[in-house]
C-alpha cells in the first residue's frame, strides 16, 4: 500500500537553458578567482609575518 497517491509529486523539473550554464559558470569563475587571489595574498602575509618578523601589505 503506498501512502503517495501522485497528486501532491511535483511535476517535472525544467532544466537551465544554455546562458543559464554560462551565467553559473562564470559568477563560480569568478567567486573561485577572488577566493585564490585572497587566499595567496595571506599565505604570504604569514610567510612575511613568521620569516621576517614583521607585517608587510606591500
């Protein structure tokens, strides 16, 4: 006996259209190139602090 009886399913999902994809794409591109940049620049900002014993932004 199941307890579903079809109505209340959602119908079916309609998939994202191609500049859809490269919109998505891009706004992730983009996201993932600031979080590079961002997490260099402090990997070299401890390198700066704990080497040279001194803080650096240049």
């Amino acid at each position: 006996m199941s307890l579903s009886n079809g109505k209340n399913s959602p119908g079916p999902k309609t998939p994202l259209r191609h500049p859809a994809f490269w919109l998505v794409s891009v706004l992730v591109g983009l996201v993932a190139r600031l979080g590079a940049v961002v997490f260099r620049g402090l990997i070299g900002w401890f390198h700066i602090l704990l080497f040279m014993g001194r803080f650096s932004f240049i």
